[in-house]
C-alpha cells in the first residue's frame, strides 16, 4: 500500500510538473515557444529577460502554484498513511516533470523555483533557509548556477536527519538532478565565461 502510494505522489507530480507555465505565456504573448525566446529555458529568468517583470512573475507564481497543488492532493490522498513523505515524492515528481516534461517530449526547465516551493513545504523553516543561503550565494558571487544547485544540496543532510535515508536519498538525486541541468552553466564558471548579476557592466 505504502510503495503504491509513493509511486501515485510520483505520478501526481509528475503530470502537474509538466505544465509549462513558461510555456503558456511565451505563446500567448509572442506566438512563439519559449525555446526560442533568449535562453530558450522555459523558466522565469528567461521570461523575465525577453518579455519583461509582469511575464517573469506569472511563470514564478505558476510554477509556485502548481508544486501547491501536487504536494496538496498528494497531502490529501496519501499523508493520512504516508505522513511527509507524501510531500517528498510529490515533489520529486513534479521536479521530474518540469524538467522532463511529458507534455513537451521530454523538455522542460531547470526547476529551480519548484525545487524553492517543494522544501518550502517539506521542510519548512530549514527549507525556507536552504533557498534563502542559495538567494545570497547568487547576490554575492552573481552566479544564478551556483545560487541553484547550493539550495538542493545544502537540504540532503537536513532531510536525512530529519527524516532519515529514505528522504536523503530522494533529496540527493534532487541535487544532482539541478546539478545536470545547470552543467552548462558550472562550466562556464570554471572557465571564467558565465555571466554575472548584480554586478555593474564593465
């Protein structure tokens, strides 16, 4: 019953995740995909970037919605047996469908904002920490990699403790998982080649 439900949170996730908000909004403000827009990433910097803050804010209050609304009917059908870890595979799964969405053949973003959401509501307090040490990594050094895989990472150790291996585990294949996405982006930091915010242009 209990791996049964697992798998349903998963699948839950999994499907509202692949709801491209960015998506949505690049198309019905241009006509056009939001891989071919800037970065071509359907997240909110991206949007922010080409179409401007009023675009940008509606992709983060989607994302943010629909990671809601999993880790909610995830809460409703399965945390009377599974209790938080119903909110863990809610969350892995709609970061899985963000990232690979089903709607879109397999592309999607990079999940950083559902990933903020979904500890937010798992871990509430260190979570909130979790993205608010990220948020200062990237003000500080300028690197909106860095800031993103810092959040995922520096979350394992507080899940497993928290919550034991089972979470550490999921978390962990989270970070990695924001750790392939922004691989690009890592590398150009090593080479001296990403581009830096908050610094004044030279």
């Amino acid at each position: 019953m209990e791996i049964t439900l697992r798998i349903l949170c998963l699948l839950v996730g999994y499907l509202l995740g692949s709801f491209l908000t960015a998506e949505c909004i690049a198309r019905r403000l241009t006509g056009r995909s939001a891989r071919d827009l800037g970065s071509g990433n359907p997240g909110m910097a991206n949007i922010m970037a080409t179409l401007g803050k009023g675009p940008g804010f509606a992709v983060l209050v989607g994302d943010v919605a629909k990671t809601v609304l999993a880790c909610g009917l995830c809460w409703l059908l399965a945390g009377p047996v599974l209790g938080h870890t119903a909110l863990l595979y809610a969350g892995a799964g709609t970061i899985s469908g963000h990232n690979y969405s089903l709607w879109h053949k397999g592309w999607g973003g990079k999940g950083v904002a559902v990933t903020c959401t979904w500890l937010i509501l798992y871990l509430p307090v260190t979570g909130a920490l979790c993205c608010l040490a990220g948020g200062l990594a990237v003000l500080g050094l300028g690197y909106l990699p860095l800031g993103a895989v810092l959040i995922p990472t520096l979350a394992v150790p507080i899940a497993w403790v928290q919550y034991g291996p089972e979470s550490g585990i999921i978390l962990l294949l989270a970070a990695a998982m924001m750790f392939w996405r922004h691989k690009n982006g890592l590398h150009r930091i090593f080479l001296g080649q990403e581009k830096q915010f908050f610094r004044p242009k030279s």
